[in-house]
C-alpha cells in the first residue's frame, strides 16, 4: 500500500543536490542533480501529493483547477514590456519585476493561515489525505519555497535575483511596496458561508485565492522568461530565464498540493453552526468562483492604471511620455473576462 502520512520533517525533506543554486551570487533553496534543477521539500512532498492525488481519483472524486480562458495575459506584454526597455524607460518594467518579487515574498503568510478543527467540522475521516497535513509541513513548506528560509533565498529573493541580472541591477524605486500596499486596499471581507466556522471560511478562501494566484503566475513566468531571457534588451538573458524557469518549477507543487486538498474538502460534508452540513463542493466552488471573478477582473485593471501612471511619471518630457504611452497602448494585447457579470462560471473540475 502506498504510503499517505507524513510527519512535519519528512515533508520538509530537500532531495540530496550535488550543487546548490546561486542566483546572482545569493545562495537561494533546491539544487542540481546530474546537471538538472531539482525543487526544493521535494523528496517526500513530491511522491506524497502524487498519492493522495490518486486516492482522490479512485475515490472518483474530480479535481478543482482554472481552465485557461480564466487567466488573463501577463500585463505589460511581452511586446510592450520589450518596447519600454528599448525607448530606455527601465523603471516601470523594474517596478513591475519588484512587485512580482513581494508578492511572492507575501506567499509566507500561507503558514499563518489557522486550519479549522478538521476532526469537527468536516464529518468524513480526513485522514491520509493532503488536508489533514495542511498544517503539517504543506503549509510551512509553501511559505519557506516562497519567502526564502534561513540562509537560503527563496522566490523573492530569485525574482529580485532575474531582475538585476536581466536589467544589470537597475535603480529600484523606494516606494514599490508602499504603492502596491495603498493601490490595494479592500474592505472586510463579506462571509459567504457564515454558518460555517470562520476559520473553514477563511481557510478556504484563502486557499483558492492562493491557488488562483498561482495559476496566473504561469503566464507571468512565461513573459518573464522571454522577457528576460531576451538578449536584444537583457544582460546575462540565458542566466536570468533560468533563475524564472527554477521558480516556475517551485510553484508546480504549490499548485498540486492546494487542488488537491480543495477538491479533497469538495468530496466531504462541511458540518457547521448547530450540526448545520453543506456539501463540501457547493461551498469550494461558490468561494472559488468568486474569487476567481474578483481576480480576473481587478488585477488586470489595476496593472494597466498602475502602469499608465508610471510611463508618464518617469518621462520628463510629456510630449514624448504621450508618445510612448501611445505607442505601448497600441501594443496592448487587450483582454476581458469571458463572462458577464450576471453568468455562472464553467464547473472547474477534470479528472483527478
Ligand atoms: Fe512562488
Ligand atoms: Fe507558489
């Protein structure tokens, strides 16, 4: 029988690399095997999530995922990005790069989120299966692979790696943060399922809001990597795409992991206030549709204002900041979310 629970430590456990990856001279997680770029808490996390993936499929119990049509393109393009560089406009690509970096580095919080009391509020057993180790090492693994751990950097730290490298370490404006913080701000959250515990609600949310994230993210990480690894506008190109190309790696168990243990929850009953029960996956697919929605349509919106306002903030002259922006309008591969606001989202489920 294939092997479906794993202490904190295993699930931690790094692959036995014969070199390290250094990455614009820091010393970042993972490491090479025969040459080949082998993922960081892989050696148990890896063959783990690939079994109770196919627990889920014996069970017949289909996988959540974000059909393509759901992902909008990176924003700037690759055309538009190439442009900028080209017209000497660095900063707001720079910007862009060092937003993806603190975004990435905001992914730690994912060991903060309080997992509910499982045993309580979800009445089939849950063990062996990817939820019950959620807080058992999935959740810190996924917070060390995005923020960096100790003395080894993470994806920040080879995103703000690929950025100096690719734009031969450009000048990163002190208020990055602090305009993606304010650019940002939403109110309280509105509870969707308030008979179910906060912490269910908060946990789910917050788990199909990472998994979205992620999902995007493939787009961004193809974009980078040819945006980087372009050497009519890069420096060291090849070395930079493959810092991205690492990266992207990193994030396949992310992905994994969190479909796996969402479309876990969907094949369950959720037990709340009073004894009250919901079918796991009408409460999963609800918050999942709703935060896929919100995302698909906010980020590209705000990426295209953010942008706009930094083209003309960072070109003196405004008449050839009009020109510029003009002509990086005109590059704009435009894209809108394939629903209107009042029709459903496709079922998001394949065969697990
Ligand atoms: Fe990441
Ligand atoms: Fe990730």
């Amino acid at each position: 029988m294939t092997a479906l629970e794993f202490s904190f430590d295993q699930l931690l456990t790094d692959d036995a690399y014969q070199e390290p990856l250094i990455a614009g001279g820091v010393r970042c997680h993972g490491g090479y095997i025969d040459g080949e770029y082998v993922s960081p808490r892989g050696a148990v996390r890896r063959p783990a999530i690939v079994a109770w993936r196919e627990r889920l499929a014996v069970g017949g119990a289909p996988l959540i995922y974000v059909p393509d049509k759901y992902v909008p393109p990176n924003y700037p393009n690759y055309p538009q990005a190439k442009f900028l560089l080209q017209e000497g406009v660095i900063e707001p690509v720079t910007r862009a790069l060092t937003i993806i970096s603190i975004v990435e580095g905001f992914g730690a919080r994912i060991r903060e989120v309080q997992v509910p009391n499982l045993g309580a509020e979800v009445k089939e057993d849950v063990a062996g299966t990817a939820l019950a180790h959620l807080a058992g090492g999935l959740f810190e693994a996924h917070a060390r692979d995005e923020a960096g751990h100790r003395d080894q950097g993470g994806h920040k730290q080879m995103w703000e790696a690929a950025r100096d490298m690719g734009l031969s370490k450009p000048h990163v404006p002190g208020d990055v943060l602090l305009r993606l913080m304010t650019g940002t701000v939403r109110g309280e959250r509105q509870r969707q399922f308030p008979a179910l515990s906060e912490r269910m609600e908060s946990m789910i949310t917050m788990m199909a809001n990472v998994l979205i994230v992620e999902t995007f993210a493939e787009d961004t990480f193809a974009w980078a990597k040819r945006l980087l690894g372009d050497p009519e506008v890069c420096a060291d190109a090849e070395r930079a795409a493959h810092v991205i190309d690492c990266v992207a790696r990193d994030e396949k168990p992310h992905v994994d992991y969190l479909s796996v243990a969402l479309s876990e929850l969907r094949a369950r009953t959720l037990v709340g206030e009073g004894g009250r029960e919901f079918a796991g996956s009408e409460v999963v697919d609800a918050i999942f549709r709703n935060q896929l929605r919100g995302m698909a349509t906010q980020r590209p919106r705000q990426s295209r204002e953010r942008l706009q306002q930094e083209i003309h903030q960072c070109i003196d002259d405004a008449a050839r900041a009009s020109a510029i922006a003009r002509r990086f309008e005109s590059l704009d591969s435009g894209w809108t979310f394939p629903h209107r606001d009042d029709e459903e989202l496709d079922v998001l489920l394949t065969a697990a």
